[in-house]
C-alpha cells in the first residue's frame, strides 16, 4: 500500500483500524518529500515530527514556531509567535504541519514564479508552471508530498492551481472561514480554502476550519457541518454562463470542459444558459480594487514594525503597491476606485440574477492548461488574464469549487463549479457526483515531461 496516495478519509480510516501507524505515515511523507522536493520547491520548510495527519500550510498563513515569510525576503526569518485560526482548528483535529508551502510574494501572481524564493514546478511537466499564488500547497497535494493542504484564494489562487497541477480546490464563501493570522492581501477578497484529493475531503477540511471567530469580525457564526451524502444530480439545473466560452478560451480546454458538462447533463441534471453580462469587466475592477486595499496592507511592513528594508519587496508586489496608491490619491479615487466598486457590485447582482434559473454554475477554472516557466514572465498583463474565470467569483464573495475533469495536451483541466453564497454544500454534492462517475482525481503525475506520457 503507497500510504501517500490516500485521500484524507482513507488515511482516517486506515488509522483507525491499524492498518499503518502515525509514525509510518509521517516518515512516508518525510521521505516522499526529501525525494521530490528538490525537484518541484514546493516547500519553503518542514517540520520533523512523528504524530498527527501530515499537512501542508501556505507560506502566508501564519504557524508558531514556523517561519512564514509570504515568499518575500522583506520577512525571511519571521518566527510568529501564534497560530492562524485555522492552523490551531486544525491541530485540534489531530492535524500536524509537515512544513510551509512555496507561493507567489505575498500572494500577488498566477503561476508560482513570484517567489522570491524561486518558482515551483508543475509535477505533471516540470517544464511548466502550477498555478498561482498557492503554487506549493497545490503540488505538495498533486505530488502526494501531503494528505491536504491549505492555501488562499483573492482571485483564484486556489481554484486555478487546482486545475493546472490536477486536484481538488475549495474557495469557501466570503467569511465562512476566519481570515485571521493571514498576512492580508486583499482583505475584501482573501479566503481561505483547502486543496484535497477528493471532493469529500475537501468537505471535511471545510467542516473543520469554518465557523465564527472572534478574532475575524467578517467571520459569520455559520459553521458548515457535513450532512449525509444522499444527493442526485436530478431536478437540479447547471447554469452554463456565455460568457465563459468563445475567445480567450483554449480550444482544448473547451472541449474538456464541454464533455465535463455533459457528463453532469447525462447523470440527470438540467442544462440552462445564464448570462453574466459584467463579466468583462472583472478583471479591471479587480485590478483597482486589489492595488488599493494591497497599498494600505502593505503599507505596515516598512522595515520598522514589521520586515525588513522596502528595497526586498519585489517587482510584483512593487508594481500593484504604486497602483494602488494612485487609484486612491485625491483626482483619482472617484474615477477609478468607486467605479470600480460599483462594477464590483454589478457582477454580484449578476450572479443573483443568474441564480434565479439554476443551483449552480458550471464553465472552466483556467481559460489555458499549464504554460511554460518564464513564457509570461516579462508580460503582467497576459497574467493577469488568465484569472479571468475565478475573479468574478471573489468580487461576489460566492463559493467556488475547482475539480479535475480531463486532459489537454497531457496537462490537467479543471471544472469550476461556482454556488450561492454560503451554500458550499451545493457545490460540494455536484462535484462528488461528477468524481465519482469520472474519477479523473485518481490520475497521478509522472514527474516527468508530458510529452512522455501516453494519455
């Protein structure tokens, strides 16, 4: 039995009934991960130890006694002296933190190449990138270097690494889960969120990490709890919005995705078209509204409260710090940021209105599979695009759920399911549905070039 290649319930289950001990599964993991890490850099750090559910935490979540440096040297050798929330829910649930996981600076990329601790690869085809920001935390769960892990979402970064490494990702909705001991962001947009090897764990992770925190005031007191899985996909109608398909989209992926679609149509569940008419406006309100709240985040860590000299930030980070700024400066704000938050408004209404013919929305999570390291490296912009079908998604503070669902050119695709707000458990039972009649999340990487694969 390869005990790295269980999902979390399997691995749950095996410890209960002695089929492996803690101690056997922890080492599995240590080795797996001394043996591919160097490979892939999806993790910064670990963490020896011999008891507890091995995970992987995102390098902007806050772990005490582990160093968290939001992949930037402006904080290299930052020890905090507290957990996150969800790290201490966690450990609660006998989980323990097997290291801190490689991402873009401070969250603000799409590939994983932000780093200032160097690019993590795509296990899949180490010639390409994984998906940012939450690049590590998506290969250590692609790689089996982890059961789960966690990572944060501001405008995809969970639910597009999630399809180009090939797993689960989970966007909970805007405050379900608490945002504190997160290094901010975006504070109106960051959420926390799991990546797993199968939907059902990411349900479980989800039970455990939501629910009220005094420390978070955009927190609810809604927990999420785990119903009995009797769901069909009968009587339930799949938005299928127009925008998501046509230019922009990779003819491969649509064709992916399509399929996908029909599976779900073909398992009993009604396909109706739904127009989001604002969509092509996400990502330059996006692109205002994120630089804004980054230039007042960021603002702290000036080399005497919090890291060292400004000089360590990088281009990046640097880039959306002075965006942000001008759309906030006096002659400005109102040209820019307030009209911004009202397209942001817009879009939401968008999926209300949306939501009134179907359950869920369906369409793709990437518009491309995975791209070549340094293929977009000199271009922002081409960037910035390829969040186009995730960021709608946080300006509305809806759910969203990335699950594997098929391959292009040899590289995984992922089906984006998008719900209501707070009704994650809609998203959940058709995305266990769907894995369940694919099992496309059983695939593994070869760690190899794809052009050696034979799929």
């Amino acid at each position: 039995m390869n005990i790295t290649q269980l999902t979390l319930l399997e691995t749950i289950k095996g410890l209960k009934e002695n089929k492996f001990s803690e101690e056997e599964l922890n080492k599995a993991y240590q080795q797996k991960i001394a043996e591919l890490n160097p490979k892939l850099n999806a993790f910064l750090v670990t963490a020896e130890g011999s008891k507890g559910i091995p995970v992987a935490i995102k390098d902007i979540i806050i772990t005490k006694n582990i160093p968290t440096t939001a992949g930037s040297k402006i904080l290299e050798g930052f020890i905090p002296p507290f957990d996150a929330t969800v790290v201490q829910k966690l450990k609660e649930q006998n989980i323990r933190v097997v290291g801190k996981t490689n991402c873009d600076e401070f969250a603000m990329g799409s590939s994983g190449e932000n780093s200032a601790y160097g690019p993590t690869k795509n296990p899949w085809d180490l010639t390409k990138v994984p998906g940012g920001s939450s690049s590590g935390s998506a290969v250590a769960v692609a790689a089996d270097l982890a059961v789960f892990s966690l990572g944060t979402d501001t405008g995809g970064s969970i639910r597009q690494p999630a399809s180009l490494s090939g797993v689960v990702g989970l966007k909970p909705s805007y405050g379900r889960v608490s945002r504190y001991g997160v290094i901010a962001l975006a504070s109106s947009l960051d959420q926390i969120g799991p990546f797993t090897k199968s939907v059902a764990d990411a349900r479980q992770v989800l039970e455990w990490i939501s629910g009220p925190d005094g420390y978070d005031p955009n927190c609810t007191n809604s927990e999420f709890s785990i119903f009995n899985f009797q769901f069909s996909m009968k009587d339930l109608r799949i938005g299928l919005p127009r925008e998501y398909f046509g230019k922009g989209l990779d003819e491969g992926v649509e064709k992916v995705i399509k399929d996908a679609v029909k599976k779900i149509e073909e398992l009993g569940a009604e396909i109706v078209e739904v127009q989001l008419p604002h969509t092509e406006y996400a990502i330059a309100a996006y692109y205002i509204v994120l630089p804004s709240e980054v230039s007042a985040n960021l603002a702290r860590f000036d080399g005497i409260r919090f890291g060292s000299s400004r000089k360590n930030f990088g281009a990046e980070v640097k880039r959306r710090i002075m965006l942000g700024t001008y759309t906030l400066s006096a002659g400005y704000f109102d040209d820019y940021f307030m009209k911004a938050a009202k397209v942001r408004t817009l879009i939401k209404q968008d999926f209300e209105k949306a939501f009134e013919k179907c359950d869920v929305i369906v369409g793709p999570a990437s518009p491309t599979v995975a791209w070549n390291l340094g293929e977009k490296a000199d271009d922002p912009l081409a960037m910035y695009f390829s969040d186009a079908y995730t960021i709608p998604a946080n300006l509305a503070g809806i759910p969203g759920l990335c699950l594997p669902c098929g391959f292009s050119q040899g590289l995984p695709v992922g089906l984006q399911i998008l719900g209501k707000y707070m009704d994650e458990e809609t998203i959940l039972n058709v995305g266990e549905i769907y894995e369940q009649a694919t099992e496309w999340h059983k695939e593994k990487p070869p760690l190899s070039p794809a052009k050696e694969r034979n799929i």
